[in-house]
C-alpha cells in the first residue's frame, strides 16, 4: 500500500472516529466507570473481564448514538459554528457510511454486553440509545425548548449502566447518580445556548434562550443550579459516602453556584462560556471525588 493510500485511508478511520463525539463519550464512559466502582463494597474489586466489556459496550453504544445524532443533525450542523467542522456536513462521509457504521458499532457493544456483563445492562443501554439518538435528537430537540430537560434523562444514565453491570440491579445508590447528572444537564447546556443563542435560532432549534430570552434562561440556569447543589448532598444524606465527598460537593456547588449568580447579575458571553467549561470540570471532579470517598477509609 502506498503512502497516499495509507494516510487516505488513515484519514478515513478519523472521520469515523469523529462522528462518535469522542469528548462527549469520555465523560459518559467515565461516569460509568464511576457508577461501576461504586457498585461494589470499599475493599472490593470488580471483575476484571465485567469491567472491560462493560467499559467497551457503553462507550460503543454511545459512539453508534452520536453517530445517529450527526446523521440526523447534519443539515443543522452544518451552518452552526460550532458543529460544521463534523464529517457529515464537510462531506468526508456520507449517510448510508454513517448509518452502516452506527449499525455495526452499537450492534457489537449491545452483543458485549448481552454475552459478557448482563441482559439488563444491554436493555437499558438500548433504552439510552433510542432515548438520546431518536426520542431527543428527532422529537423533543426540535419541538420543545424543554429539550434538554426531558432529554437529560438519557444523558443521566451512565453510571446507572455502570451499576448494573456489576450488580445486575438498579439501587437507590444508582437513581442518586442519575439524579445528580439529571439537574446538572439544564445548567450545562443552557450556559453553552447562551452564547450560542444566533446559531440555535439560525439553525431553527428552539432552545430556552431563543423562545424565552436570555434573561429568563440566565434564572433558569441559577435555579437549576442550585437544585443540582441540593441533589449533589444527597450521597452524603443516604449514607453512600463520607465526610470528604461532602465537602468537596459544597466547595465546588458553590462555584458552580458563584458562576450562576454572576450570570445572572452580570451576564457575558465570555462568562457564559467559562461556566459551560466549568459545569464539565465540575461533573467530573464531583464523580472522581465520589470514587475517592468510596475507598479511602477516613472519608467515613
């Protein structure tokens, strides 16, 4: 093979690895990885086979739905800033690829973890796929500017996932990880339509900034923020984690809390932008501080 044909085809294998919104996919993997450790008394370690597949089945699936999403948004994508560098609407690939390999993609994680971690794992991975890449992104994205409220139901799902791969169940312990993810999406994505208010109401997407204002959506954001602060004490209210988790959870709800104030009282796109970084640094460091509390024996 020539050289040329290696980096056409290396070229290639990127697009396809570009459609599954990597960075997107790593906070989702993370958190069920979380969701997994958590599953299992301090002390204890999971299967090591059960921990990789689960692993690769989520992150497959979820890199076949944000297939689907680029598939379904590439019209829309295409004259957002922020998204029109995608392979779909640069042409680099095209729709009947993206589908075949969407099809391929999450078909092989749904059979991982089917055969390898457990039945139920595999149907609430499938309940996430069609929530996010049909139900979300076909219905409610376009219809309703609730969109991200009713469809963060299938973003909160991971560590869920995660938990019953290594339980076979679903605890109150795994509905308090969803619940957290669940009132942190709201903030999240409405600090990135604030500033990206133009291209949404270009593209015809009715986000809470475009039908409400901005000045409804900057208290949305603080509101939401501060339920996401309550549901953050919530593990330390159950008695599933120590004193460390908790303040860690209060120092930074109370930035993320600082960030919502600030927008509402002295909104800027600049500022809208850092809070949309933070709520990511945020969601991470809450879940790693989660697993840290979880093992090391003076958080209790």
């Amino acid at each position: 093979m020539t050289a040329t044909a290696l980096r056409a085809k290396s070229h290639l294998l990127r697009q396809f690895y570009e459609l599954t919104k990597p960075r997107v996919v790593s906070l989702i993997v993370f958190c069920a990885v979380i969701g997994m450790f958590l599953a299992v008394p301090a002390g204890q370690w999971i299967s090591l086979p059960v921990l990789l597949a689960a692993t690769a089945g989520i992150a497959l699936v979820a890199g076949a739905a944000a297939a689907v999403n680029c598939l379904i948004e590439q019209k829309i994508d295409a004259v957002m800033a922020r998204t029109r560098a995608r392979p779909l609407p640069r042409g680099e690939l095209t729709s009947l690829q993206t589908l075949v390999f969407a099809g391929l993609v999450g078909g092989i994680g749904l059979w991982l973890l089917y055969d390898f971690v457990n039945p139920l794992t595999m149907w609430l991975t499938l309940g996430t796929f069609v929530g996010y890449a049909i139900v979300y992104t076909v219905v409610l994205k376009p219809l309703t500017p609730q969109n991200i409220v009713i469809g963060g139901a299938s973003g909160a799902m991971p560590p869920v996932l995660g938990w019953a791969a290594v339980t076979g169940d679903i605890g109150t312990e795994a509905l308090l990880l969803f619940l957290i993810i669940f009132a942190w999406t709201p903030p999240h994505f409405w600090a990135l339509a604030l500033y990206r208010t133009q291209e949404y109401a270009k593209a015809g997407l009715p986000m809470l900034p475009v039908t409400h204002g901005r000045k409804y959506t900057q208290l949305q954001v603080l509101l939401y923020t501060l339920i996401l602060f309550a549901c953050s004490l919530l593990p330390f209210g159950y008695g599933m984690s120590g004193w460390l988790y908790l303040a860690a959870a209060v120092v930074l709800g109370g930035i993320f809390i600082a960030y919502a104030v600030g927008l509402y009282v002295r909104y800027s796109d600049a500022l809208a932008r850092r809070t949309f970084r933070y709520s990511i640094v945020y969601l991470a460091l809450v879940f790693a501080v989660l697993l840290i509390d979880h093992y090391v024996p003076f958080s209790v």
